[in-house]
C-alpha cells in the first residue's frame, strides 16, 4: 500500500499520553530525554503529571507534541519494511514532518517549536485573541462572513480548513465573538469557541512571525527532505531549503489548507494515510475528507498493532 503520514498539532495533548508506547518502546523515553536535555526542564514529568495547566502552555505543548509525534513515527518504522511516500503535518505538525522526513534535526526541532510557542504567546496578550470553529457552513460563506465582522481596530479570519463543513476562524476576541453569532444567522450548526487564547493563523500573528523567521535564520538549519512534505500554507510539497523555511513563517499568519492537503495527498496515488501522534483528531478529519481510502491511527499499542497489521 502507498501510504503517507501525517501528524497532529496542538489540541491533542492530554496528561498520560505516550505511557503504555514508553513502557513498550525505549524510544520514547530516548526521545523525551533529548528534548528535556534542550529545554531546559523535565518534559517527559509534565506529560505525564502535569498540571494540565502546564502541559497546555503553548511553549510547552508545541515540543511535547512534536516529540510525541517523532517517538511514534520511529517506533511505526521499527515495525514495518515500507516507507511512507509523502509527509504532511497540521499546524504544528507541519514541524513533526519535516524531522521524520529528514528536513529539520529532531533537537533543533524541540529548540524552534518551543520558540513558536514563546513568540505566538507573547504576540496577543491575554484576553485579547480567541478562536471558534463554525460547523456546518460552506467556505466562501464563512469567509465572507470573516470580511463583514471585521473592521480597522478588530479583524478576524478564517484559518483552519479542516474538512468539508468545518473551518477554524481566529482574530480579536470582539470580532471573533461577531462573527460566530453572523455564523448562527446564517445557519451553522455549531459555532464553538475554543479554550485557546492565541489566535493562531491570524493576520494578529504577523508580528510572531517576524520574529521566528529571524530565528530560523540564525539558529536553524534546515535541508532537502528524503521525502516530500505538502505544507500546510498551499498544500504542495517543497524541497528548497529555502522554500520550506518561508512557507513555515507563512503558516504562523496564513490558514492552514487541510482539505486541499488530504486531496493532493490522494491526487499523488496514496492509498493510505496513518495519522502518528497523540489523539485521534486527523484521522476524523481525513475520514470527512475523503472515506474511500484506508485511514489509521497509531497513537497506542493496539492501534499500533491495527496498522502494522494493515500495512503487511
């Protein structure tokens, strides 16, 4: 079976995860331990005690799920004789992709999403973002109710184009909190806010990204990856250095085009696409896109064993 992988952003997280594959799997201990090495602190306790105060902490989230994501990406190739044809990643994921795919060292990795974190947190002050997903409407509709919400002191845009039927809008909390209630006149079924405070994806992140662009240049390095990975700002694969560093400062700012990412995943003859990582949340999402081809998760070791099982 052709197959990709791809692998969950932020939201996924929860206190526990990874502790049955650690108790299984050397790896994952090895994994968390370099990372910790990194940063500074004792990542590997967090996850698994928490708080969950601590755990969702941005800075703290973006290296605990990558590092989940590559331990699970490691232990899947231990047990198999194929590779994956292509990579991709959901917001953060984008990230997890590019070390599995040889683009990015894993410590350099830890050291830049935690970054990300730091920026993204520190571009919107508490209080003053938000991010809501509106089920049930279609694209364009959102967006134009996006543009009718915003105005010159609070915008709000439509980020996450997760499935059909199901898109992400983030912005200043005002206009975030406008746009959700044009959502239910126009008949949503649902418009949720999320318990985030960073409004991810935005035009409010630009800043954020500024500065990680100057980071990546002075602390990263980053190369042509083994295999192509489809990123999440036009949903194409990109092997120039250069290209996927600007295309991630992009992400910070930009939507992140799921849709189209599973579609071109399929357009280049995938039969099979194994979300890796924390959390079942892709594989719904990939599931709404497109039901005809073979998803899976492995982010425990039953679903471990599902998927090995499916790809002999």
């Amino acid at each position: 079976m052709k197959f990709a992988c791809v692998f969950p952003g932020q939201g996924s997280q929860s206190i526990g995860m990874m502790a049955e594959l650690a108790e299984a799997y050397p790896v994952v201990n090895e994994l968390f331990d370099k990372a910790s090495e990194v940063l500074g602190y004792d990542l590997w306790k967090i996850v698994q005690e928490g708080p969950a105060e601590e755990l969702n902490k941005t800075e703290v989230t973006q290296p605990a799920m990558l590092t989940s994501g590559v331990a699970v990406y490691e232990i899947l190739k231990s047990k198999i004789d194929v590779e994956p044809e292509l990579f991709a990643g959901h917001s953060l994921g984008e990230y997890t992709a590019l070390v599995c795919a040889g683009a990015i060292d894993f410590a350099d990795a830890v050291k830049l999403v935690s970054q990300r974190g730091k920026l993204m947190q520190e571009a919107v002050p508490p209080g003053i973002g938000a991010m809501a997903a509106i089920l049930g409407l279609e694209d364009a509709v959102i967006k134009d109710i996006c543009k009718t919400a915003s105005d010159d002191n609070f915008s709000v845009q439509a980020v996450n184009f997760n499935s059909p039927g199901q898109v992400v809008i983030a912005g200043n909390k005002q206009a975030v909190e406008m746009a959700m209630a044009l959502a239910k006149e126009a008949g949503a079924k649902r418009a949720l806010k999320l318990p985030v405070s960073v409004p991810s994806h935005s035009s409010l992140m630009e800043g954020a990204a500024q500065q990680l662009a100057e980071f990546i240049k002075a602390e990263i390095k980053i190369s042509k990856p083994a295999k192509p990975v489809l990123q999440n700002v036009s949903a194409k694969a990109y092997t120039r250095p250069s290209d996927i560093s600007k295309n991630l400062v992009k992400q910070l700012h930009n939507p992140v085009l799921w849709v189209d990412t599973v579609n071109n995943l399929l357009a280049e003859g995938i039969e099979g696409i194994i979300e890796c990582g924390p959390g079942k949340v892709l594989v719904g999402l990939n599931k709404r896109i497109n039901k005809d081809v073979a998803h899976h998760t492995v982010c425990d070791l039953a679903s471990l064993d599902e998927t090995v099982q499916a790809l002999a």
